[in-house]
C-alpha cells in the first residue's frame, strides 16, 4: 500500500478490524500522507516481520506494545513527527534486524536494551533529541553494520568498543547538537573495515588519526569541526577516498600532489583551514571531481591552468584566499559547473568571458578586476547570483546590465559605474537583491523599479541549500554555501544561503541620484531594507512607504528631502532602524507602535525643523499656553514623562541633543548646513 494517497488518520483509515488481522507478516504503508497516533493495537500484528511507516505525518510516542511484535525484523518510522522516548520494550525485539527512527523528534535516552539484541544489524536514529549516552550495550552488538547518531543532543565519551565489532562499515556520530567527546588518548586498533566515517565535531586534536589508514575500504571521512592540526597526511592522499570532509579544522601545509591522482575523488572540502602554498599544477588530473572547497585558508599564485580539464566540476569554491594573477582557467571548458566562487583574493586583470553557459552563482567580489563589465555575461541564460562588488569595474550601467531575467541577486556596490538605473530593470522579475551602492551613479530612481515582483511578494517557499548529486555512486551531499555579504543595518553581515528567498533589500547608497523618490517604491512590500541615503535626492517621503510591511531598515539619510514624516511610517510594525539624518525635514516625528522606539539621536540629526519626543524638542503645537494652566496640567506632564524630557527651546534642545550624540561637529559646519 506503500505511496498511496490516504491522507487521513492512520486508525481511521485502517479502521479497527485492521488489527486483528494477526497473521500479518509485511505492513507498507510508507508515503501514504497518513497522520494520527500508531495505536497500541499495533501489538497485536504478533506475526508481522516487517512494518515500515515511513514518509507520513504520524505524531505522538510510540506505544509500549510495540515490543510485543517479537518476530519483527525490520522497522521503519523515518521522517514523521514521533516524539517521546524510544520504547523500552524494544528490548523484547529479539528478532529485530534494522530499526530507523531517523528525522523524528524523540528524545530522552537511548535505551540500553536496544544494544542487547542479538540479530541487530542497522541502527539508524539521526536528525532526532536524543539525550544522555551512547549505550555501552551497543558495543556488544556483534553483527551491526550500520550505526547512525547524528544530529542529536547526545554527550559523553564516545565507546571505543565500537570499533572492535568486526562487521560494523558505517559509523555516523558528531553533528549538529551531539557533545560527543573523543579520547585523544586511547590507542584504537580497529577490528572493523569502515566505509564511512562520519565523526564532525566530536573534539578530535592533535593530528588525523593514523589508524584510519588501516581502513582500506574507506570511501566517505568526515571529521569537520575539530581541533585537527598537522599537515595533510600523505598516506591519506594513496587511499581511494571517495569524499573528504575536512572543513573547520587548523591543518597546515600543502596538499599533496598525489591526491589529485585520484580516480575517484569526487569531493574535496577542506575550507577553513590553514593550508597555504599553491596549488598542485596536476589537480587536472582529478577527472571525477564534482566539488571542490577550499575556501578560507592562506594559498597563492595562480590557479593552475589545468582545473579546465576537470569536466564532473560542478561547484568550485576559492573565495577568501590570496590566489592572484590575470590568467584564469577556460571554466568554458567545464561543462557542468554552476556554482563558482573566486571572491575575496588578489585576482586582477579584466573580468573572464569563459565562463560555463551553466554558470547559475557567479561570485568575484574583493579582487581587483578592472575594465568594464563583460558583455557576453548575457550568454549564461540561467544566471542567479551575479556579486562583483569591491572591483575596480568601470562603465556605463545602463549599457552594461546583462540581460538575464533569471537575475535573483545582483550586487555590483563600490566599483566606478557610471550611467544610470535604466528602466528595463523591471525585466528582472525575480530580482530580490540588488545592491549598487558606492558607484558614480546618476539620474533619477525610476518608476519601473517598483515591478520587481520578488521585492513586492515573497515566495511562499523557502531556500535551501540544495543536495548536489555527485556521482551516481554516491548519495546526495547536503552543502551550506558561503554567506552573501550584504549591509544590513549599517553594518555588512553574512546572508545565509538558507536566508535568500525570503530577504529582499535595495540599496542605492552612496552615489549621485537626485530628483524625488517614486511614490511607487512603497509597492516593494517584501523589502527587508531599503537604503537610498548619501545622495542628491529632493522632495518628500512619500505616503505609500506606510505600505513596506516587511521593512526593517529604512536608510534615507543625507540627502535633501524636505517636508514631514509621515504618519503612515507609525504602522510598520517590523521597522528597527530609520534614518533621516542629515536632510531638510521638519516637523512633528510621528508616535504610535514602532516610532515610538526610535529614540537613536543620530538617526534624526541635522534636520533643522524636527521636533517630538524621539529627539526630546516639543513641538509647538504640544506647549501649553503660558497662562491658564488648569485641570489640563497633569495630563500634559504625564505625557512628557513618556517623551523622556521637558521642552526647554526648540534650538537649545537640538543643540544639546547633537551634544548627547557625542557628534566632533565643527560649528561652523554646523551652522552651515542649517
């Protein structure tokens, strides 16, 4: 029944005769859409050998009665929404070959009886809560092949019996929530010939354990986020390793040359490290390749010229390194590469023109590439990201803007682009980032910006890192890209991968843009940011920024627009930061829900009109006549305990609240500007 469309309460649908049919010996009902609790009727299927209920939405705890199927071989509850702790009485499961709790949300302990089982081959209880221990009992389980404990709040020491069962080839610890602790001291003379090692995190020092070498069928090693220092073992190099997970460690030195002789080395990350030197000229060599990351470490030189020949290449990642030169491989050359990141080095020279058609994130920021932005960019039709920002790149941005409707993130801030924002931008439906700050930029901000449909609703899905399939032999890998800087808040931070389609900012800072704002930009009702401060920008805040219901920031700030704030900007409920500094506005500073928590000084500065209780100047039309003063008298004064301050005169009082601000005016300037 497996894959069926039920969609309704597991008892329900079964309905009660169900669970009499006690010589049941095979239940499928995994993808079945099924929800509910497991009914402690289940106990009564005596016979059943094999129950899978994978694939469903079944909540709730297992039932103790579980324990009464003594002939069941094989149980399969992945993947739903089982919470609790694992039965007890699984103890009474002799039988029991494979069980897989994984991607529920049990917790408490793992129960020692589960490591008492005689038959018991596969444990698979991943992606959970489990707490406490890894039972010692599990040492004693003779024929396990299978051990997966990832992702859980596990703690404690990690048994060094596990690697004394003879038939054990799968060993996945550590992760995400595990505490796990390895002893760096014990000598390990492994019985078993592992396949996969997956230990990350679980406080490894010192250097790569030498008796993994003793491992000859190893084919998957993961030991990221420990304390490895040391070079790159050379005995690892020789051994037919399929995958390498060294990331977040402190190894030095090189990489040696024999590694890139592999035949079946299909991924390779080793970022955040200390390796320094060049690269390998032979890393061509690597003709299975499919990911390389090598991001965040301290190599040189060029990139060897021979990374063309690398044609399974489908992510490269060489950001944050010191690499340099003009001469960059023909990444034309391969195929299937879609995810390229060569930003935060020393590369200097025009921008490639050989880029695979597949090319979907482009990543060259903080180099020193120079010239003007390369036409043929317009040939990679798939195109999604596209960040050049901290370049030396000139042109005119209106002839230079590649037409790629694909376009999710464009960020081309502190370069020397001239020109214009043309009004074909409205093309790029699905642009959700885009960030020109800090360029020669002029003219007006079009209308047409406001029908980029991405800054106007957010997608109802969320982004994730996609599981990359890296050869047909291998299951897919979970890979967290690099964080897109962006500047959020005033300060620039790392945008997750994870975080992409649901953010959405505009920036235009730092350029030459004058004329009024649109009225249309407060269509954008998903933008997270807008910053159009440090321009020649006139005119009034319009009305239709009430409409930006996701702002957060909302950076408006040297420029000269005039007129009031206002009142619509009270209801956005999600605004942190609003700056208006340094323009001509005047009167009151609206009140209500969220103004009433802009009380940054600086925020508000150099503004000669302004007045409210944000910046502690009453307004004129809130100070009581000077006679006459009655039964009114205690409610005014109770609403200026809320402004935070008295009026003591309108210039006095900005004067003083520049002085709090801690502001190296020059009076001169001061006077000036007002």
């Amino acid at each position: 029944m497996s894959g069926n469309s039920f969609e309704g309460n597991l008892g329900l649908e079964l309905g009660g005769s169900f669970w009499n049919m006690t010589s049941l010996r095979l239940l499928d009902l995994s993808d079945c859409h099924l929800n509910g609790v497991l009914s402690p009727e289940v106990g009564k299927l005596q016979y059943l050998e094999w129950l899978d209920l994978r694939n469903n939405s079944l909540s709730g705890n297992i039932p103790e009665e579980i324990g009464n199927l003594t002939k069941l071989r094989e149980l399969y509850l992945a993947d739903n929404k089982f919470s609790g702790g694992i039965p007890s009485s699984v103890a009474k499961m002799m039988d029991l070959e494979v069980v897989d709790l994984s991607d529920n949300s049990f917790s408490k302990q793992i129960p020692t009886g589960i490591g008492r089982l005689p038959n018991m081959t596969t444990i698979v209880l991943h992606n959970n809560q489990l707490m406490g221990p890894i039972p010692s009992s599990i040492q004693n389980l003779s024929k396990l092949k299978v051990l997966h404990l990832q992702n859980n709040k596990l703690t404690g020491e990690i048994p060094i019996g596990l690697f004394k069962i003879v038939t054990l080839w799968s060993l996945f610890l550590g992760g995400r929530g595990n505490k796990l602790i390895w002893n760096n001291k014990a000598k390990i003379a492994p019985r078993c010939s592992l396949a996969e090692i997956f230990m990350p995190s679980c406080g490894i020092s010192g250097q790569i354990p030498e008796w993994i070498s003793s491992q000859k069928d190893l084919n998957r090693l993961d030991l990221s986020g420990n304390q490895l220092e040391g070079r790159f073992p050379y005995w690892l190099a020789e051994m037919d390793v399929r995958t390498i997970f060294l990331f977040n460690n402190k190894l030095t030195g090189s990489i040696p040359h024999r590694l890139f002789e592999s035949k079946s080395l299909t991924l390779l990350h080793l970022s955040n490290n200390k390796f320094s030197g060049e690269l390998p000229q032979n890393i061509g060599n690597a003709k299975a390749m499919s990911i390389l990351m090598l991001s965040r470490n301290n190599f040189s030189g060029q990139i060897p010229i021979s990374m063309s020949n690398m044609h399974n290449l489908r992510l490269l990642d060489l950001s944050t390194n010191k690499f340099s030169g003009d001469n960059l491989p023909v990444f034309s050359n391969n195929p299937y590469l879609f995810y390229l990141d060569l930003s935060y080095n020393e590369f200097c020279g025009k921008i490639p023109t050989t880029f695979s058609t597949e090319t979907q994130v482009l990543y060259l920021g903080g180099n020193k590439f120079s010239g003007n932005l390369p036409r043929n960019l317009t040939k990679l039709v798939g195109l999604r990201h596209l960040d050049l920002h901290d370049n030396d790149i000139t042109g005119y941005f209106h002839d230079v803007l590649p037409e790629t409707p694909t376009l999710q993130v464009l960020v081309l801030r502190n370069n020397y682009f001239e020109g214009f924002i043309p009004t074909t931008i409205s093309k790029f439906t699905n642009l959700q980032i885009l960030d020109l700050s800090g360029n020669k930029l002029t003219g007006s901000i079009p209308v047409e910006i406001a029908n980029l449909t991405r800054m106007i609703e957010t997608p109802v899905h969320k982004s994730t890192s996609p599981n990359l399939y890296i050869s047909p032999y291998c299951d897919p890998v979970h890979i967290d890209f690099e964080d897109l800087i962006v500047n959020w808040k005033n300060s620039f931070q790392g945008l997750s991968s994870h975080s992409l389609d649901i953010y959405s900012l505009l920036d235009l800072s730092n350029n030459r843009i004058s004329g009024e704002i649109p009225e249309s930009l407060g269509n954008l009702k998903s933008l997270k940011e807008l910053n159009i401060s440090n321009n020649n920008i006139s005119g009034h805040i319009p009305m239709s920024f009430g409409n930006l219901k996701g702002i957060e920031s909302l950076d408006l700030s040297h420029n000269k627009i005039s007129g009031s704030i206002p009142k619509s900007l009270a209801k956005l409920g999600e605004l942190a930061i609003l700056d208006v500094s340094n323009n001509k506005l005047t009167g009151k500073i609206p009140v209500g829900e969220q103004m009433n928590t802009m009380n940054e000084l600086k925020y508000f500065a150099n503004n000669s009109g302004l007045c409210g209780m944000q910046i502690m100047i009453k307004c004129p039309e809130d100070i009581p006549p000077s006679e006459g003063i009655g039964i009114g008298e205690d409610d005014e004064k109770l609403s200026w305990i809320f402004w935070g301050g008295s009026w003591i005169g309108f210039p006095v009082g900005f004067l003083l609240s520049i002085l709090i601000m801690g502001y190296s005016l020059d009076f001169l300037q001061l006077f000036k500007i007002w």
